[in-house]
C-alpha cells in the first residue's frame, strides 16, 4: 500500500512506432485514485455485503498493485545504483506499516481491558498476538483461529509481508548473480501458471474455502501477477506501438468489464473461483488494466482517477482498511449486518474520523522519515 515516491522521474515514450525508453514511476495520482477504488470495495462489502457481493476483491487489486509498485520500484534502485539495498527496503516497510498497526493494537488493546467481557477480551488479545506474528492467514486457513474478532483483517497484511520477505531477496539474487531477465519472467510466468492449478488440486481433494482464500500459497498467483506487470514496464519489453497499444487497451476494456461483473455479483464461496482459476483472471484483468494506466493512460480513466476525494481515499486506505474492521466488529450484531441506518452511519463517520487522525498524527510523520531511506 505504497504511495510512488515523489522524487522519481517520468521518462515519456519517444514516439509509438519506433524504440522507446521504459516509463518511470513518479507520483501519479491515479494510481493513488485506484487505491481509492479498492478500498472502498472493501468497505462497502463489509459495511453492507449485499450491496457489493463481490467488493473482497479489493484485496486482489491491493496485492496486484503492491507487486507491480514494489517490483518497480526495487528494479529502479537496481538500474541506478547496481544493487539492491535490502535494509533500506526493509526500514522503508516498517515504517509504512508499523506504525498505524501499533496504534491500531494500543487502542484496540486498552479498548478490550476495560470494556470487554473475558471471552471477547480473551478473543481480542488472541487476534493482537496474531497480528504481530504476520502469520494470522495461516492460523485462519487451517482453522486455529478465527478472523471474527477485532484484528482479524490483517490476515491480508500477514500474506504481504511474507511477500516481503521473500520476493525482494529472491530479485535481489537474481539480478546480482545475473540471472536473465528471460528467466526471471518465465520462472514468474510458470508459478503463476502452477498456483491456480495448486488451488484446484486442493479443492478437488476436499480442501475447504478457509484453505483456499486465506492460504499464501493459494493467494501468490495475485502478487506474482503485479511483479510480472512490473518487470514488463521497468525492463520495456514489450513493443510500444499503435497496434500493440490498440490490443492492450481493447483486453483491458473487456477485463474492466469482467472486474465489475464480478464485484457485483461473485461470492468467496463460488467454486469459479477455486476450480476455474477466477482469482487469477480477476488479477490478470487487473494487471492489464494497471499496465494501460501506466503506459497509455486514458484521458477520461484519469478524470475519474484522480478525482481528488477519490485520491484522497486512496492515501488513507491503510488506515481504513485497518480501522473500519475492528468498529464494525463492535457495533454491529453478531450477523455481520447492522441493525439500522443508524448503526450503519455511527460505523462510517467512527472509522473515517479514527483513519484520518491515524493519517494525520501516526502516519504521515513516518512516511516523512521513510523518505530518507528511499533511492537518492
């Protein structure tokens, strides 16, 4: 859930029919715009799930871009300066993520010891000490613990901080030990064949939904499909002409309209999802459609993308995401739904007021100290 840091350059194509130099990420609102989008799937889906049956995907479009975002990034450093500063990266995560979740634990933490019942206490300290383990997801997938409780949420967070740890020191090797760039997309190319086909063989052999959406080893093809996005862009592979343009944009118009069709009525039951490989399409539409907003970026795609509330959304998505799980945990009934209007505007107005004083006061004075541990 990284914003593009500001002090990268934008290198414009040379012109569409002849070599061209790579895009370099600067700050774009747009994608900022995108995060916007995700989260607000994500939001409305837990606040009022009938309304958007399929807004979990928005989890799918933050993995999608947090792999296209931190493969660029880190192939940029490595073309600049010939190597890869695992600490810096590593400082740079930390203080991005931990910060907000400290908070979120201290509040939720005193919140339970003065407030809550043993069991829900109880519940509520289960889920902190999960949380700080970054592997919550698997206790969930193989039924030790439950995400019902007020830190279930960062299962998400667990599956990419693994990411974390794995992906960045396995591209650091591979580019200093000079593995091929062919290689590096063909080794990509076949997990993210392997991972859906993984995902079927458990779920043919009796594997339930909790194995299946909340395991990392069923959730990476969605990563590795922003990294493969992201090494396509860095490395300028992929020839910049009018009728390669004209594709791409065409599949990534049809993949907006088969992301909306699944927003607006898939279920993390389906059995599409699982046996028919439907996570993995959903990220390959969206890697289509975050490829065109990066290299040929609509005119009226940017208007609605960079609108500035929806931007604004974007740059508190951390916060929000984190923040909207744990209230309406406590304010809604037991069902998952609220019990009113009333319940359901106390639920809004309570997780954005927390989110934009978490942004304000937590967050963004650590995002100016991520800045020093960031490429020159």
């Amino acid at each position: 859930m990284d914003r593009i840091p500001a002090d990268s350059t934008i290198l414009k194509e040379q012109n569409q029919s002849g070599p061209t130099l790579a895009p370099k990420l600067g700050y774009r609102p747009e994608l900022d715009g995108l995060r916007g989008i995700s989260i607000l799937l994500v939001y409305i889906h837990h606040l009022y799930h009938p309304l958007m049956p399929g807004g979990f995907f928005g989890v799918d479009v933050f993995f999608v871009l947090s792999g296209f975002l931190i493969t660029s990034l880190l192939v940029q450093e490595q073309e600049r300066k010939g190597s890869i500063s695992l600490k810096d990266f590593y400082i740079r995560r930390a203080l991005r993520l931990m910060p907000a979740l400290i908070t979120l634990i201290l509040i939720i933490g005193g919140f339970a010891l003065i407030f809550l019942d043993i069991r829900r206490k109880t519940a509520t300290f289960q889920g902190i000490l999960m949380a700080l383990s970054y592997a919550s997801n698997w206790f969930i997938a193989f039924g030790y613990f439950t995400a019902n409780n007020p830190l279930g949420i960062t299962w998400s967070l667990a599956i990419e901080e693994q990411f974390y740890l794995t992906w960045p020191l396995s591209l650091s090797l591979a580019l200093r030990y000079k593995l091929g760039r062919r290689w590096i997309l063909y080794i990509l190319a076949l997990a993210i064949v392997i991972i859906p086909l993984h995902r079927k063989m458990l779920a043919m052999h009796g594997a339930n939904v909790l194995r299946l959406y909340y395991a990392s080893d069923t959730r990476a093809d969605t990563l590795l499909i922003g990294c493969l996005a992201g090494l396509l862009v860095s490395w300028n592979l992929l020839p910049y002409n009018r009728r390669v343009e004209i594709c791409i944009k065409s599949l990534a118009a049809v993949a907006a309209v088969f992301l909306g069709y699944m927003v607006s009525t898939a279920s993390p039951m389906g059995g599409m999802l699982y046996l028919h490989g439907g996570y993995t399409l959903v990220a390959l539409s969206m890697g289509l459609i975050l490829f065109v907003l990066v290299v040929w970026p609509p005119k009226v795609a940017l208007s609605v993308l960079r609108f500035t509330p929806l931007v604004w959304i974007g740059r508190i998505s951390y916060g929000l995401y984190l923040w909207h799980w744990p209230v309406r945990l406590f304010v809604y009934s037991k069902n998952g739904l609220p019990a009113s209007v009333g319940q359901l505007l106390i639920v809004v107005v309570l997780s954005l007021s927390l989110t934009t004083l978490s942004y304000y006061f937590v967050e963004k004075p650590f995002l100016r100290w991520k800045k020093r541990f960031g490429p020159a």
